[in-house]
C-alpha cells in the first residue's frame, strides 16, 4: 500500500523538483518513505506545493544543513 507525504521547504523546492531529489536534515523524515509513494512539496514562501511526485527509489539523502 502506497503512503502519501509531504515536505516543507521555505529554500528548496525548485533544486528538489530540478535535480528530482529530496533530503531531509535528519533521517527519521525520511525512515518510512519507500519507491511507490507519493510525495508533495510545499514551499512556505511561495505557498506553493508542488506534485504528486513518484518515489522512485528507497535511497535516502540526509543533509545535515538547515532546510529553512
């Protein structure tokens, strides 16, 4: 059974939507996101979200800078 999520950036969203990547500064966001999810992005400047989007892969990013 696919899941749904949805990150919050206030930076990122258009490298994420260009590079197709998301990251995360710790892993537990990312523990439970698998290939077949769908995932939306939403940018609080903009208030934008963006998706749905397909999770592709179950490799995880974790970037220890701030994501805001």
């Amino acid at each position: 059974m696919n899941k749904y999520h949805v990150f919050f950036t206030t930076k990122y969203s258009e490298i994420c939507l260009k590079e197709c990547c998301f990251g995360a500064s710790v892993s537990n966001s990312l523990a439970n996101i698998n290939a077949g999810d769908i995932a939306f992005i939403f940018d609080g400047l903009k208030r934008v979200l963006f998706g749905p989007v397909e999770i592709l892969s179950n490799g995880q990013h974790v970037d220890k800078r701030p994501i805001y």
